[in-house]
C-alpha cells in the first residue's frame, strides 16, 4: 500500500509540474521529445568547405539556369510556346546593351505609375542608407554606413544602366537587391533618383516662358 500511494503522489506531483506550466513563458529551452530536424548536418554562408576545389560552402550559380524568385512567371518559363525575348534582354533584366555598356536612359515609359512606384520602393529599399533625397544623410550615417550622393556631378552624369546595375548588383558596403526587387522596379527607381536629381539641381532657364509664368519665376 505504501508503494502504490508513493507512486500515485509521484505521478500526481510529476503531471503538475510538467502540465501546470502549459501556456507559460520562459527563457530556458523546452523540453526535447523529438528532434523534428532542429539541428541538422548542412552548410552555412560563407563557411570554410575543404571538399569543394575553392575551399567554401557557397556554389556558383549554375550557368543556363533560372533561379526561383526571378520575377518571371513560372508557367510562361515552361510552356512549349515561352517567348525569351524578356528572359534574354539584357537591356531589361542588366541595364546593359548588347556591346557590354550601360544603357543611356531607362527603358521603359517614365510616367506618373512608374515614377510613383520608384518613390514607393526607394522610400522602402533606399532611403535609409541614401536619405530621402539621395544625398547620402539616411538614419545610418551616424554609425558609420556611409551611402552615396546621388547628387555629386559623377553620379549625375553617369548612365541610367550604370545605377540600376548598382541596385542589381551591390557596389562596396551595398548588397544586391535583384533577389529582391524586380527589374521593372529597379528602373522605377531609378527613373525617380533622376527625378530627386533635377529638383536639387533644376535651373530656372530649363522652363518654358509658360511653365516660368504658372510658377510666378521671372
């Protein structure tokens, strides 16, 4: 009789120490029962890798390949009847001309949609390094994360590709953003740098005689 209520009181005493808790938070780790693949034999990012011929775990993109995220609608990818007129312009999907230079001016219409959704998505992917003018003052300068200023002669002369290669691609500190944003989106983006561009460096002789008049500008 002893044993029976010894292991009843340490069965009571057990269930409410482990379900009294259900619901309750805490810092320490759970209880382990299954696994369910939490920790499991893999490569990191940027890890050494002596089985591989260049010593690391990232790999190449395989050539010939569309990675998935690209933007591009699967079903059309792989129908018998897929046009890659879109998937091979390099103009397009690379701010490049066919030579290897960089396109001159943003290769779609530049209309209020588009200027709208440049402003839309420099305000979300650009601003914070770059400022909301494209001078370089964004939240990070203080700590050191300097960006460019859009509003330097250099980038001001520079081609339409060149920057939306720099969005594609990174350029120093900068990481890509083609995983990220659409080809379609970064030349938006661009098409409004250039507009941030002209309203820091606009001359009053670039207007008409009407458009000087509407504004009140002698």
């Amino acid at each position: 009789m002893r044993i029976f209520l010894a292991i009843y009181v340490f069965a009571i005493v057990a269930a409410v120490s482990i379900l009294g808790f259900r619901g309750s938070k805490s810092t320490k780790p759970p209880l382990e029962v299954f696994p369910d693949m939490d920790r499991q034999a893999r490569y990191k990012p940027q890890a050494a890798n002596a089985f591989f011929t260049d010593a690391r775990d990232d790999r190449p993109i395989p050539g010939n390949t569309v990675a998935r995220g690209n933007f591009f609608n699967q079903a059309e990818v792989f129908s018998a009847e897929f046009d890659d007129t879109t998937l091979g312009d390099t103009v397009l999907n690379q701010g490049k001309n066919a030579d290897g230079s960089f396109v001159q001016k943003v290769p779609l219409e530049v209309n209020h949609a588009l200027m709208a959704e440049g402003q839309e998505k420099f305000d979300i992917f650009c601003a914070v390094c770059h400022g909301a003018a494209g001078d370089g003052n964004g939240v990070t300068k203080p700590y050191g994360v300097l960006a460019a200023n859009y509003h330097d002669a250099r980038l001001r002369d520079v081609e339409d590709g060149y920057i939306f290669d720099v969005i594609t691609n990174g350029k120093g500190l900068m990481l890509p953003f083609n995983g990220r944003i659409s080809p379609d989106e970064r030349w938006a983006i661009v098409a409004y740098l250039r507009a941030l561009q002209l309203s820091q460096n606009a001359n009053a002789k670039d207007l008409s005689d009407a458009q000087r008049t509407e504004l009140g500008i002698k």
